[in-house]
C-alpha cells in the first residue's frame, strides 16, 4: 500500500532521480558514511567471544530501528507542513538513497583505463568498488568484475531503493539502504560473522527477494529477452546468493556475455559458477551494463511516475 499520495510520489520520483544524475553522490558528509563507522562501533562493541544471533539481532535493531524511525517522523512533520516541503524532503532521501550516478563514476573510469593499457590504474580503481583480489588482475578479471559489480549493484543502489521507496517512501528507501548496508559489513560466513551477521544477511535476503526479480526481468526486457530468461532459468540456482543469482545471470544474458568462473577473495581463489552466454565481459562491456542499469531505471521511473499520476486524477 503507498503511503505517498500519487502526486507527491510521482514529482518526489522525478526531483530524487534528477538530483542523483546532476549532483552524484555526496562527497562529504554522506549518511550512509556516517552510519558504517555506527555499524564498525556496535560491532567491535557486540561482536565479543560470547556473541550469539541474538546479540546480532540487538546490534541490527539498534543500528536500524531508530534511524528509520527518526527518518520517519521527520518525513511526516515535512508533510504536515506543506506539499512542496513534503516532496523536497522525500526526493532528497531518494537521493541520499539512490546509486544511479554512483555506478557510473565509479566504473566508468575503470572501462577507460583498460582501453588506455594502464593496468595498475584499473587494478587500483576496481579494488575500490569490489572484494575480491585486484592486485594481479588481468584486463579480461578486471572487466569482469565491474560488469558484475555494475548489474548486482544495480538492484542494490538502484531498483531495490526505488521499489522501497514506492512502497514506504522515503524511509523505507533509507531502511532498505541501511539494511544493505550492514549486511555488507556482517553478512559473512567467516568465523568472525557467522553467527553475529546472520540477522544482517536473512533480513537483507528477504528485502531484496522481489526487486531482485524485478531488476532481473527488467535486464531480460531490455536486452537479448530469451538469452537472458534462459540463463536465469537455468544459472541463477548455482549461484550461492538467492538474490544476486538471478540478478548477475538475467543481466550477463540481456548483455550476452559471461561472468562469474575464478576470483580471488583474501588470496583464495574460488572457482564461481559462470552466468551468461557468449564471450568473456570485456571492458566495452561495462558501459553496456551501466546502459543496461540506465535504461531500467528510467523505464522504472517514468512507469511509476506516470502511473502516479494518472491514479491521482491530476
């Protein structure tokens, strides 16, 4: 049930997404920032010897909860006041929210150092936005890794952020983003997280179980439909992830290239299913995935927008 009305979802729709491709994202003083040095705090604070789920779900509910809350009531004192305070407040935790622009600016650059030759650059700039190992990384490891960077974090920054904030407004796109957020920080199966991050990572699986889907049949309809609904169908299963599976494999289809296969996490390797079909993604590739995460979200929110305002009997 939308708790905007649809004129005031449809204009907040159009400002946070104008915001976020004119200004990008914040470079100072971004909340997001702010809350992982909290998340770094409870953690080394909770995350003891002893710790067990359930000190993992204190940990999450007060890095969340009261955020969300707080977000909440100061959404509805703007919109007490006036329609346009209302939408200016609720665009402007869109933006906050939103990594449209993000992706770009981080990944664009990589895609031009590996056409100059300068592997150190793109070693460097992809360590930035990913996990695993860059050092040693070849050009074809390194476009690789921002092309599946590009399409997983599509659903998380992008699609995922504009259906919760659809659904709940402003402060469901910031909980969503703040659920993302802490799973990234604790959601691992290493001796350190596997109990105390589990809260984290089944809460951010189930948020995340619908636009994954959505964001995946969105790559399907704007790319090679058929490749991309068979390498879903068929791929997405074998990929550890319930979420990112059909994400990365609808995306490596719609783009008919293949991901996944080696990587190196903390000087492991670890052999991945691979997704897609077709050649290996190469550099040219990772502005076709940001094409890709582009077009869908413009196609998302011109779609909600204009629903918006056709319900609303403007």
């Amino acid at each position: 049930m939308l708790i905007l009305s649809p004129a005031l979802l449809a204009l907040s729709l159009i400002v946070g997404m104008g915001l976020d491709l004119a200004l990008g994202e914040a470079k100072r003083w971004h909340p997001l920032v702010g809350f992982g040095r909290l998340a770094n705090w409870l953690e080394r604070h909770l995350n003891h010897v002893r710790a067990t789920r359930w000190t993992g779900l204190a940990a999450w509910l007060l890095a969340v909860i009261p955020l969300t809350a707080l977000v909440w009531f100061g959404l509805a004192w703007a919109g007490a006041q006036s329609f346009w305070l209302a939408v200016l407040a609720q665009a402007l935790f869109l933006y906050l929210c939103l990594g449209l622009r993000s992706l770009r600016d981080h990944n664009l650059p990589i895609q031009r150092a590996l056409e100059d030759g300068d592997l150190p650059l793109a070693r460097a700039l992809t360590a930035r936005i990913v996990s695993r190992d860059t050092a040693d990384g070849d050009a074809a490891y390194l476009a690789k890794a921002s092309v599946e960077s590009v399409l997983e974090n599509g659903c998380d920054a992008v699609f995922g952020t504009l259906f919760w904030f659809v659904l709940l407004g402003g402060a469901g796109a910031v909980c969503y983003r703040l659920v993302n957020t802490l799973d990234a920080m604790w959601g691992y199966r290493s001796p350190r997280f596997l109990r105390f991050g589990c809260v984290a990572a089944r809460v951010d699986d189930v948020m995340n179980w619908i636009p994954a889907r959505l964001t995946a049949l969105t790559y399907a309809l704007l790319g090679h439909t058929t490749l991309a609904w068979r390498c879903w169908r068929t791929q997405a299963p074998a990929w550890p992830s319930p979420n990112a599976g059909p994400v990365m494999a609808a995306g490596a289809g719609a783009l008919g290239v293949m991901v996944g296969g080696p990587a190196r996490y903390d000087g492991v390797g670890e052999l991945r299913p691979l997704l897609g079909a077709g050649p290996a993604a190469a550099a040219a590739d990772i502005r076709r995935a940001l094409l890709l995460v582009s077009g869908g979200s413009f196609f998302w929110t011109g779609g909600m927008a204009l629903a918006a305002f056709l319900c609303g009997g403007w």
